[in-house]
C-alpha cells in the first residue's frame, strides 16, 4: 500500500518512538544525593491511589549480547549474579517499607532485562517470596517473567509458576536467518517452541517479541516473520519497532560503514505499520495496545503493565534494580546504571537514584493515548487541561488521526500507522523541547541522524 503526497498528513516523523514520560532532557532535575533525598520525600506520602501501581524489576544478565538491545546489561554476571539479587532484594525491602507503598496494593509486576531466565529456579523462588511477603497483590493481579529460549529451562518455569507468575514473555525479534545473525540471536526453532510450549503450559498467558522497521527489510521479509510468529500460537505477539536512535553505538557504526544496509525510509515504514496492523488483525489476533496484538480467544487478554506506564497522571510504576526508571505522581527518577554503584549503594540502606525530576504530567494520559488508541473524554475534563491539548486534537482529527464518539476519543487506523506523530503532537510545547534536546544529545553521542521526512523534494 502506498500513499499518494496529498495524503500524506505530517511532513516528517519522530527520530524516537519509544520513552518515557515525561521527558527529563533539558528541564532542571536533581542529581546524586540529593535526587535520593527527593525520591525519599516523595516515597514517604502516605497517600492513596485511584490509578493502577505497577512493578518493574530488572536483572541485568544476559548469556549472550544482542546488537541492537537499548537496556543496561552484561555478560559478566558470574561473581556478581548472587550480590546482585541480594541488592534487589533489600530493594525491595526498602521500597515496600516507605509509607506510599505499605498501604498499596500491586496490580502487576513486570521482571525484564537483560535476561531475568539467567536465575536459577532458587534464585527465582527467592526473588518471588521477597516480592509476595514485602508487597500485597491484588486479586487479579498479573505477573510477567520475561526469559530468553536460550535460558528456559522445564524447572525454571515450574519455579516461576510457584511465586506466581502467571504471564511469560520471551523474544524471537526475527525468524529470518540474515537478521538472526546480524543482532547475534543464537536460539534455534526448537528452544523457541519449547518456551512456548512451557509457558502454555505453566501460565495464562504467553507473549512473543517480534521486531521490525529492520535495516534493508523488504515487505516479503517481513510478511514472513508475521506468519511464522502467528504459527507459533502464543497468547499474544508484542510488535515493536527497531528503535535505531535506541541501540548500540556499536550497531549503528556498522549501518554508517555499510556494513548493515541502511533503514527503511519514513513513508515505508509507516505503510510496513499498517501491513503488520492489517495481517494480525486479519489473522484471530486484536490490537488492545499499539504494539500488542492478543488472540481472540486467548484465556488472558489484558496487559495491565502496559496500561501502568503508558497510563496517566495516577497509575504509577516503580522500577527496582540497576537503571529502573519509576514514575510517581509529580515525580519521575531513575536509578544508577552501573552495576556496582547499584550494590553499593544498596548495601548502605541508601535508594540507589542516579536523578530526579519534579513534573505533575497531568497530560501523560493524553501524550500516551496513541500508545492505547482510545482515552475517555472525562479524563480531560478530571485533570482540567488546557485549550491548547482540544486544539491539538481538533486538528488531529481534522487530519484523520483520530475520531470522537459521545465518551472517547480514539485512533483511526491511519492514526494508529502515524502512532507517534500524533503522540508528539499532543505534548506540550516544553516537553517537546526536552524531547528535542534528549533526541539531539542521542544523535551527537552515537553520531547517527536518520532520514525523517516523509516527502522528499525532488532536485
């Protein structure tokens, strides 16, 4: 499918997709101990929550080092695996005794990496009955344990199973052989089905990574990573694209040496959006999130973790571990990032935070609806935003990004291929600034700038 330039509704499209919000970049923050005090204070209201509270939890091991991978991880984990988990776990200790946590009640936890499977069934109990006796989950509470097919193992699982985790997640990011050895993928189809069938098995809910927007990907290429993972028959397929600005100096060196072909242009990569859209949609699967497509008649449908960090101004996230990033009301902090300082840091009875910003982001709701294609007009009218956001969104809809009903507004399908355009369009001019600043910083540092315009004149 192509677009004619008549139809074309932005003229280039963000150099970044995925972050969180609100944006630190260039706005004043708090750094070292005194972005610790700050996290404290806030950590010490006693106040309730009407929102969703979620938990984010990160192990930063991994066997082997994917080449695009964004998140802080190593490969040296053997001497430091068990200091680390013993950090976490008084973490955690630590968190769940502050008086905005003890009267909380958790509605999902998230374990991610880097490669959390790298845990040893004792390891995962141990982390599992920190995590149950510190913290009350609610009824339907929902617990992710991310793990790589490299790692997964029959009595790993059963571990998991018994702490209660109750959704799995593992990424396959491509079938195709040319890409598998370009990002250094070293799973083979059979330990692929074998996590899947595993967590089938153990859990209510099985998740598969699939990536695309990948360097010189053609549309057959990617048609065919879609109709092997949509063979795979898993609960659910995340869908994300590559992030190029997100990945590793060492990765985009090779694209700048032609190494790697170059990515996919603008206007393609939103028409490989709408192919992706167009055959899960058409395949038994249901968009519920902009990335996540969950089957029909999948016994668990939800992602109550995605609704928490792409939720709004009350749905709260904590991350624990090295580089957790957490957002609370009028707070968003963000832990160390090197492993060490993490253990140090803990071991001395001090919150392991790197920075900290003050910021009520009334509008987080607003500025992430694209990621969850529908807000409800009351939400607008809860936090009383401004003219500027109905202006925003009388264009958009002009533009056909967006439709209203009585109660909602929601994404067109055009709107949900131009995701991202329409998430930046609704932030407020200061946060687009930080943004810019944070997305200049990025391409100075990795000296990368990708095409962005979706119309390109002709000479």
């Amino acid at each position: 499918m192509s677009l004619g330039i008549k139809e074309i509704p932005f003229k280039e499209i963000p150099a970044l997709w995925n972050f969180f919000y609100p944006v630190v970049g260039n706005l004043e923050k708090s750094n070292g101990a005194s972005a610790q005090a700050l996290a404290k204070e806030y950590l010490n209201k006693n106040e309730k929550n009407k929102g969703l509270t979620s938990l984010y939890l990160h192990i930063p091991f991994c066997d082997t080092i994917c080449t695009f991978c964004p998140f802080i991880k190593t490969t040296n984990y053997i001497n430091n695996l068990e200091p680390y988990l013993d950090a976490l776990i008084k973490e955690i200790r630590m968190l769940s005794s502050t008086p905005k946590m003890k009267s909380r009640v958790i509605d999902a936890v998230y374990i991610g990496g880097g490669t959390p499977s790298v845990l040893q069934p004792d390891q995962i109990r141990r982390l599992g009955d920190a995590i149950t006796s510190n913290f009350e989950l609610a009824e339907d509470y929902e617990w992710t344990f991310e793990c790589a097919a490299l790692t997964t193992t029959e009595d790993k699982i059963k571990a998991m199973s018994e702490i209660g985790v109750n959704r799995g997640s593992f990424g396959v990011q491509t079938f195709n052989e040319k890409y598998k050895k370009m990002f250094n993928l070293q799973w083979t189809e059979d330990q692929v089905q074998h996590t899947r069938d595993l967590m089938m098995n153990y859990f209510n809910a099985c998740n598969m990574d699939l990536l695309y927007h990948l360097p010189g990907q053609t549309h057959e290429e990617l048609l065919e990573d879609i109709e092997k993972s949509i063979s795979l028959n898993t609960s659910s397929i995340d869908v994300y694209p590559l992030e190029y600005l997100a990945t590793s100096k060492k990765f985009l060196n090779s694209i700048n040496n032609s190494k790697y072909e170059k990515p996919p242009v603008p206007i393609e990569k939103i028409n490989y959006n709408k192919l992706v859209y167009d055959r899960l949609n058409s395949s038994g699967y249901f968009q519920n999130y902009v990335y996540t497509f969950t089957k029909n008649d999948a016994k668990y449908k939800r992602f109550k973790f995605s609704e928490t960090i792409y939720g709004g101004y009350e749905d709260e996230f904590l991350a624990l571990g090295v580089g957790g990033y957490s957002t609370v009301k009028g707070l968003s902090y963000g832990n160390v990032d090197n492993v060490d300082d993490y253990i140090g840091l803990v071991s001395k009875g001090s919150f392991p935070v790197a920075q900290a910003m003050e910021y009520h982001a009334y509008e987080r709701g607003l500025v992430f609806f694209p990621k969850k294609m529908r807000i409800e007009k009351s939400h607008l009218e809860k936090y009383n935003l401004e003219e500027y956001f109905y202006i925003k969104l009388k264009s958009l809809r002009e533009k056909n990004m967006i439709y209203e009903t009585q109660d909602e507004f929601l994404l067109t399908d055009e709107g949900k291929a131009w995701f991202a355009n329409v998430m930046v369009e609704l932030m407020p001019v200061k946060q687009k600034n930080a943004l810019d600043f944070a997305i200049n910083s990025m391409q100075n540092n990795k000296n990368w700038k990708e095409e962005k315009r979706t119309i390109i004149p002709s000479l």
